[in-house]
C-alpha cells in the first residue's frame, strides 16, 4: 500500500503533522509511506521514522496556488500511483487537485465547502477552538484508524545527536541549562512577528532563571535572528551560550531533547522543541493556544486569555495585539515556570 501524506507547510504545522503520521504507521506498518512537503520544511521532517520518502512541492507554502504550480501538482500526484492520499490541508484547490488526481482514496479536512474533493471526509467546524493536531488525526479516523494517545514527535538521527554532544561538550555546557528562543512569526506561509514576546521579557526571565535555578542559558535562532538575540543578549546580566543559525532542524531537536527547559515563542522551532520530548514553555499572544499550542503532555502555555478573532492565524493576524497591555508579565511567567518545573516529568534525555 502507498500512502501519500500532505502539509507542505509550515515548520509547526508538519510536526503538529507527526501524531497522524505515527498513527498511519502504526496501524499500516509495511505501508510506503510518502509525505509531501515544501523544500523549506522538509529538513525538519525527512528523517522521521514512520516517512519512507518525501515529496518536495516546491519553495511556495502551498503548491497548488499558482497556475502553472497546479497541473504540475496533479501531474506529479497521478505518476505517483498512489492507494490512498491524505491531505491536512485546508484548501480547495488541494482538494480539486485530488480529485483529479485518480487517487483511489482520498481523506481530507472537510470545513465548509472546502473537502468537496475527498471521497473520506472529517468534517471540521471552522469556528470550532481545535488544536490543529487533532484535527489532522481526525482525518486518519475517519479512516478507521485508531488515533488514541498520540502526541508530536521528532528525534534526532544518531550523527545529530552525537554532534550535538560534542558541541555541548566544547561549549562547557555540562550541566542543566535552558534553550530560550525570542524569534519566530516569520515563514513562507506568513510574516507575524507580532508574535513575539519582548526581548527586555525574554531577558528578565532569564536572569531571574538563572538566579533561581543556577541553569545555564542557550538563546537559540536561525540565520536571520541575530538582531532578535543580540537584543535579548544586550539586556542580560547572565552569560549566555548563543548558537544562531549554526545548527539544522535535526541538531535542534537533539538540543531541546537534552535541555531541562525549552522557552520560546508560538513558533516553529517551539513545536519541534516540544516534539523532541523537551519541557517546553510555550508564550502566546495574538494567537489562539487552545488551535496551535504544542501537542504534548510536557507542555506549559503561558497566555492571558483576551479576545481575539474567530478562527484561525489567518485572521488573528490582524488583531491589535499590544504585549504591555495584553500579554503576560515576566512575575506571571517565573512563578508559573517554577510550578510547571516542580511538576513535570524529564525530558528524554536531558540533565
């Protein structure tokens, strides 16, 4: 049986894609397993182990949204001679696209009018406050698979996490510290980077960690993060360990997966911290936790709950969001860090 699995994008979008995938592979173990997924994000999922391939759909956050990008989906879809496809898109051009696919099978997010294209349909209220983790393995439900107890997952190849533990070693990182990562809100799918908490915050809160606990601290970012860093570094007393735009998707899931704590933003690179079995701190503001916090049982959001737009990111975007105003203080997030340390189980393997 081939099975084709579908979200291109984005990076917290594919690991909340990691329960439904576990799911198929558990109910479907000699299944061939192909996810289709955009070059951007695919180095964050490739190496997971219920994946036997992956499907590059490009650079765009979602393939078939250009006209010359959509016959060349569904001619890619009817070569690849397919049982069963299972798409955790919300789009109605991925559904027309498989409907013209010829793929025998078809399962997909039924909101609205948008699943018309799936012969297999969850049907999924848009106004409905769902985490989007349960809405993808509602997909694989409605096929009859059994989706209980599931929850995101990633871990690192052995060379990442040995790199990882040289690098540590290098680093004089030898005792329990705390990856912290105040960047986010921007991917190919969507730039919002109003979805950070303040870098002065981000800078209280680890110092008062570091007085508190004794933990080293890690600021974590990609390439294009090094402002945000040097703005958090900037107003730290505490001595920092940066690594910025230095270490692949797989690396950072082996870092967090040995961090005592994981703090970051409503972003990517959160979800994959929490995936790899971290303790993980998640800080929303102008989006909806209850839709896009991690999907794991280790997990602590911290948020004030205020009114935001119904539905999803796509109109939460535009709310007047103000963090001195609406989002949580640096008192707020100390105490309740400190009551979800005293609580919560070790991570897979940190100190």
């Amino acid at each position: 049986m081939h099975i084709l699995v579908i979200r291109p994008c984005c990076i917290g979008d594919v690991m909340m894609a990691t329960p439904a995938l576990a799911a198929l592979r558990a109910h479907y173990p000699d299944a061939y397993i192909t996810f289709a997924v955009s070059s951007w994000a695919r180095k964050a999922i490739e190496f997971h182990p219920a994946i036997n391939a992956v499907l590059d759909t490009g650079p765009s956050a979602l393939p078939v949204k250009s006209i010359t990008g959509f016959p060349r989906f569904v001619a890619t879809l009817q070569m690849g001679d397919y049982d069963l496809a299972v798409s955790l898109v919300r789009s109605p051009l991925m559904s027309l696209a498989l409907r013209m696919s010829g793929i025998p099978q078809r399962a997909g997010i039924s909101s609205g009018w948008r699943g018309f294209g799936y012969n297999v349909k969850a049907q999924v209220d848009p106004a409905e406050r769902r985490n989007e983790a349960e809405i993808y393995l509602s997909v694989v439900a409605a096929l009859g698979v059994p989706t209980e107890g599931f929850q995101t997952n990633i871990t690192a190849p052995i060379e990442d996490q040995e790199y990882v533990d040289e690098l540590l070693a290098k680093r004089s990182l030898d005792g329990p510290f705390v990856v912290i990562n105040p960047a986010g809100g921007s991917n190919p799918g969507m730039q919002m980077v109003s979805k950070r908490w303040p870098a002065e915050r981000f800078a209280q809160l680890a110092d008062q960690l570091t007085e508190d606990m004794g933990m080293q601290i890690v600021l974590l970012g990609g390439p294009d993060d090094s402002g945000i860093i040097n703005a958090v570094r900037s107003q730290m007393e505490a001595h920092i360990t940066p690594f910025i735009g230095e270490l692949t998707f797989p690396q950072i899931a082996a870092l967090t997966a040995r961090a005592a704590l994981y703090i970051g933003n409503d972003t990517g690179l959160t979800h994959i911290a929490a995936a790899s079995g971290a303790p993980t701190v998640t800080i929303f503001g102008p989006s909806d936790p209850a839709r896009y916090a991690p999907y794991t049982r280790n997990s602590l959001v911290l948020w004030h709950p205020t009114e935001l737009a119904s539905g999803g990111v796509d109109q939460t975007q535009h709310t007047a969001w103000d963090w001195e105003r609406d989002g949580i203080s640096v008192e707020d997030a100390r105490s309740q860090i400190q009551n979800f340390l005293a609580n919560a189980p070790k991570s897979r393997q940190n100190l």
